[in-house]
C-alpha cells in the first residue's frame, strides 16, 4: 500500500468521469476519493492493494471500489525501468449526487443502492460478466450527454443482478484519514521499495517518527495486519507471479523475494498459500 491521498472529486457539472489512461505505468500512490470508482485493466501487471487486500492484478481485472475505500494498481517493478512497456486501463468514476434524495430510496432502485453498500469492501468482476461491463465502458468513451448516464445506469444494473466477489473481509473498517496521508506515504513507499531486501520494523517506525511499539499498534490499526504480516504476503504474493514462469528456481525466487535461506521461504509460503511452491508451480501449469 501506498499513501492514502485524497484525490479530487469530479467536476460539479457531471454527473460522472470516465478516463482511457495509456501511459507507462499507473498512479503508483495509494489512495482514496469521495467517487465510486469502476475500473478495469486492459493491459498491464503488479500487485493490487484495495483496504486490506494485496493480490495480483493483470489483463482483464475489473474491481468496483466504494466512496473512499483506499486502493492502488501498483505495477511490476519493469514498468518503472523505461523499457518501453505501457499500461492500459478503462476507470469510471462517480458518486451518488446524481441518484440521491428520494430516487436512490425507490423500491426499483434496491438492488443497485445494495450493490453500492456492498462496493465499500471491494468488489471483483470476473467472468461473462467483466467482459459484458467491459464493453460498455469502452463505447462510453465515444458517448456524450445523457447516454453516457444511461450507459452507467445499465451497468450498475448488471452489476446489481451478480453475485460478486468481496476484495475485502467481512467487517473490514477504513480508518485512513486526511491527516493519516503524509505518515502512511513514508511508510508505504519504503516497503514497497525495500520489501525484497532486508527490511526490519524498527528501521520503518524510525522513518515515522514512531517508537517500534506505537508504529506497531499504529500500522496495525491502519492496515489491519501486523507489519511482519503486511511483508510477508507483498512477499509471498510476489512470489506466486514468479512461479507463474519457469524462469526462475525456486531458490531464486525465495532470495528474490527477500527471504534468506529456502526453508523460511518454504514455511511462509506453506502458511499463507496452503501448498508447498514447487506444488503451486505445477498445478498452475496444469491450468494453462
């Protein structure tokens, strides 16, 4: 995760945003807005933080985030090295000033205001689904007045008929803050950018401000993980993108990753991915 910064809201005048970002990488800062936000990637890999959430994003992920639930879409570390990659994505942005008041409360509009209510966790679209969403986004880019509206009202109403998937856990709570943004920048970027070396708790407290207790209990209550947790899922995470290919040993992802010796990497990947990481190659390359 990265700094929660409260990004702008839509202009006044509108109803929504929609935006075709093409650029060699995303917005690698965490952060947050008062807007639902519906976006889905057309190109482009890395690690997705949504809340509490750390998971592999690639082509075709497609998440609907409600108002102010902190999120980033931070890139593998070779879109950062000019190499000549880009990234592509499709991102709609609104908010409820266009359906609230007594219009939102009608019985025909339930469905689509509990879709709403459930976006604050996170909400994962896959399937036939994404890919029925995923072209209405597309041509609402050719759209202009009102069609676009009804463009956004059609797909909250798809999206309001499916079963969708929680990104976050059942009692998740946001406690990011405005004055939260400046600290959890600081301490965000340096594990983000050291979390393959040797990075120890005392070092990112320090980088706070904090005694190595209260950045615990802070960081804790910002993320709802421990730091040692927070590190080694990035790490694990990282790692099963790795064993995607067989580029690489299973040693050298272990040091790739930031663990040492191979039986600590083994341990950890057991723990949190119920499998041993030579069995998670295999049945990957079973699938594809």
């Amino acid at each position: 995760m990265k700094q929660a910064i409260r990004k702008l809201p839509i202009s006044k005048s509108k109803s929504f945003a929609i935006h075709e970002l093409i650029a060699p990488h995303f917005d690698p800062h965490w952060h947050f807005h008062n807007e639902y936000q519906l976006v889905v990637v057309l190109e482009g890999t890395g690690t997705r933080f949504i809340g509490d959430d750390i998971s592999h994003f690639e082509a075709g992920d497609m998440v609907l985030t409600g108002s102010n639930l902190p999120h980033v879409w931070r890139n593998d570390e070779v879109y950062f090295q000019s190499l000549g990659l880009v990234t592509h994505c499709v991102v709609i942005y609104f908010s409820l000033d266009f359906m609230e008041g007594e219009f939102l409360n009608k019985e025909e509009m339930k469905d689509i205001r509990e879709l709403l209510e459930r976006s604050h966790r996170g909400l994962e679209i896959s399937g036939k689904t994404r890919d029925i969403v995923k072209e209405i986004m597309c041509g609402m880019l050719h759209l202009k007045g009102f069609d676009g509206v009804l463009s956004l009202l059609q797909i909250l109403n798809i999206l309001s008929s499916q079963k969708l998937k929680f990104i976050n856990k059942e009692g998740y709570l946001n406690t990011i803050t405005d004055s939260d943004s400046k600290r959890m920048r600081t301490i965000h970027s340096h594990i983000l950018d050291n979390f393959r070396g040797d990075i120890r708790l005392e070092e990112v407290a320090s980088l706070a401000n904090l005694s190595p207790t209260s950045f615990s209990r802070y960081f804790k209550s910002h993320t709802n993980k421990t730091f040692s947790n927070f590190v080694a899922e990035l790490r694990i995470g990282t790692a099963c993108k790795l064993l995607h290919s067989n580029d690489l040993s299973i040693l050298g992802i272990a040091h790739e990753c930031g663990y040492k010796t191979l039986s600590n990497f083994n341990k950890k990947f057991k723990e949190l991915m119920n499998d041993s990481p030579l069995r998670y190659r295999k049945k990957y390359q079973k699938i594809t």
